[in-house]
C-alpha cells in the first residue's frame, strides 16, 4: 500500500514511470551490445565491453568529487540523459566505422554518464517524499531494476525476432529521451521550492570520502560488506556448470533458476518496502549479507532441481531486502553527504565487481560445489565482522548524527 500511495503522486508517478523505462531499456541495450560484441569477436570483447563500463564508474567515485557535485539536480541529470541518448544510438553507427575500439569508446563514455547519473539521482530521490516514505519510495526505485531483470531479456529475444539489431539501441535511446524530459519537468519544478535543487556545488559541503567514513564507521562497515557481497555472488556466474556436472541438467533448468530467483526478488520487494526496519540499519545490513552467504553456500549443495529452485527463490527474496536497507540508511544523512556516501558505495562495488569478473567466475567453473560454498561461507564471514563492528559503532546511539552537526570536524578539499 505504501507503493500505491506514493503512485498517486504526480511527480514519483512520473519519475518511477520513466525510469522503469529507462532501467527496461538498459537491459535491450547491455544484451545488443553483448551479442555484437560476442557475434564479431568472442568473448574477449564482452570482457572488455564490462571492463570500459566499470572503469568510469571506478574514477569518478575516486577522484571525481567535484563533477559529481556540477550534476546534482534534476534538470543537470536531465542534460546526462539528452546526452545518453546520442551516445547510445551512435552505437551501432561507431561499430560499424570505427569497430571494437569505436564499440569500447562508447561503451566508457556511456559508463561514464551513468557514473554521474547513478549516486545523483540516489541522492535527490528522498527529498521528493517525506521523511518517513523514504523507505517506501527506494522500494519503488528498487523495484524497477526487478522488473527490468525479468523482462528485459525475455522482451530483447523476442524483439529480435522481429526487429534488427541496430532498432535495441535506438530502442534504449529513446527510452533516456523520456527520461531526459521527465527530469528536467521535474527539476523545474522542484527549482522553484528548494534553492539546494537551484545551486548545488555553492550550498553543498564538501567532503572527503575518506573523513566521511571516519566519522561514520558503522557506515563504513556497510559498504566494506556490500563489496566483499559483490565479489563473492560472482560464483553465481558458475550456475550452468554446477547444473551439468552436479543435476546434469541444461539450458532449461538454468533459466527457471533464473526466473525463480526474479520471483522471488519480486515477492521480497514488495515486503522490503513497507515492512519496519530496524533503529540499527548497518547491523541489520551486515546481517542480511551473513543470510544470503548461507543461501550462497549451501546452493552447491542442493541434491535435485527442486531444493535448488527453493534455494534460488530464497536467495532472490532476500536481495531487495539489502537494497533497500542500505538506501534507507543513506538517505538519512543530508544531500552533500548521502551523495558522496553513494559515490563511493557504486564505486566500492563496481571495482569488487569488475575483479571478480576477471577471476571468481573461471575458479569456481573448475569445482561449482566448492565454489559455491567457499563464495557463500566468505560472505558470512565478512558480513559477521561487519555486523559486529556496526554494533560496535552504534552500541550507544539508535541512529545517525547528521553530518551536518559535525561538518566542523570534518576535512575538506
């Protein structure tokens, strides 16, 4: 119910609609350039494709401070999305001149804008609701990204069929050119009532990551798990051989593993976005990644196709739960602040996922079983460290100290 509330809203309504586009056409996009890539040269050129979208994202969270800040607001991420919007359809056009560099070329620049866009439109999310929608509202953004994993694939194949696939892009490109004109409605619109919307880089505090985290262990904690989390799910990637040489199953089995796992992300975010979270976000944070450790771990142990699919369903459901944990916890520190803290979380994740991409997944391929309990088992292990040292840092405050009581104390750059 708070999902609907909140859609009866014109402006949520109207950003979570365009995108949920937009993530939808994320997902034709990053299965057209794959398929080129794979189609013209192999896997090596897949590999590179992942490695020029992360890289971006790498830089920007690391050193990229002050052009983070030139785009928080509305109407700038708007201009971030015109700009996909060329980037995206060019694709095709740049294969077909320039090849797998020209294909690379675009790919960064794309990573790049999502670099910008991401961790800023996180940020402004929650003050278009009240303080205690949050919650409700990052489930709503959260439940975009489950839809599209679901659908988009399946909607990609079936467009083929029919459509070219050079019409993906232009497909995808048309979607950021709605989204392009939803947010720059909306930030003429919020301009108008907040002056932080207005000037952004003059009312921001700047703060370094580094003294940021400092100040805010438990904080910290969190993210240090939601990269090690990262790492370790890459073993997943291991699924189809640990289905052959464990069930000795095939194709068919591996995608109702994957639809059941979307199920179950869907059924869980809808409970993750209502349901009451605990004082101790950090904590409970750590302790959902120790959970889906287990899950992990004991997936390389599921003796037939139904206790994997169970074990699959219960993995899926627990996944919006960690999304909108550490978002509800974000969004509670001011905007300066959330949006370096959310800078620095996809950085975090984006370097933990491009490593384990290079490595986790060819390891565990060897022995699936083995792998799949080392990945989990790994997981529990950091996120019990986590969990205790968010305690720790929390033991005598139930929430936050707003950054903007100690910004004194703080570095700047």
């Amino acid at each position: 119910m708070g999902y609907v509330r909140l859609l009866r809203r014109r402006r949520v309504l109207a950003l979570w609609g365009a995108q949920a586009l937009s993530v939808f056409g994320d997902r034709l996009y990053a299965m057209a350039i794959m398929w080129i890539a794979w189609e013209q040269s192999g896997a090596a050129a897949m590999g590179l494709v992942a490695v020029a979208e992360s890289v971006p994202y790498i830089v920007m969270g690391t050193v990229g401070r002050r052009v983070m800040d030139r785009f928080a607001s509305l109407r700038a991420l708007a201009g971030v999305d015109a700009a996909r919007v060329v980037l995206v359809a060019a694709l095709p056009f740049a294969w077909e001149a320039f090849g797998t560099p020209g294909m690379l070329a675009l790919a960064a620049a794309l990573g790049l804008a999502g670099a910008v866009f991401d961790p800023n439109l996180g940020a402004l999310v929650p003050d278009l609701v009240r303080p205690g929608e949050v919650q409700a509202v990052n489930g709503l953004m959260d439940l975009t990204g489950r839809i599209a994993r679901v659908a988009g694939p399946g909607a990609a194949g079936a467009l083929l069929v029919v459509i070219p696939q050079a019409a993906l892009f232009l497909l995808d490109a048309a979607t950021f050119a709605v989204s392009a004109v939803v947010l720059a409605a909306l930030g003429r619109r919020t301009a108008r009532a907040s002056t932080a919307d207005a000037q952004p880089v003059q009312d921001a505090v700047r703060l370094r990551a580094r003294s940021l985290l400092r100040t805010h262990p438990a904080t910290a904690a969190a993210i240090a798990v939601h990269g090690a989390g990262i790492f370790a799910q890459a073993v997943a990637l291991a699924m189809p051989a640990l289905l052959a040489h464990r069930l000795g199953a095939g194709a068919g089995a591996y995608g109702l593993v994957l639809a059941t796992t979307g199920a179950g992300a869907l059924a869980g975010n809808l409970v993750a976005g209502n349901v009451r979270l605990p004082n101790r976000l950090p904590v409970a944070y750590c302790a959902l990644w120790a959970v889906s450790g287990l899950f992990l771990a004991v997936t390389g142990s599921a003796g037939n196709l139904l206790v994997l699919l169970a074990i699959s369903g219960a993995s899926g459901a627990v996944a919006p739960f960690l999304g909108v944990t550490l978002q509800t916890h974000l969004a509670a520190f001011p905007p300066a602040a959330r949006r370096r803290l959310m800078s620095v979380d996809v950085t975090v994740i984006r370097a933990a996922g491009t490593a384990s991409m290079l490595v986790v997944p060819a390891v565990a391929a060897a022995s699936p079983a083995v792998g799949f309990w080392a990945g989990g088992l790994a997981t529990i292990a950091v996120s019990v460290v986590g969990a205790v040292t968010a305690w720790w840092w929390t033991r005598d405050r139930a929430s936050v100290v707003p950054v903007t009581e100690m910004a004194p104390q703080l570095s700047r750059e």
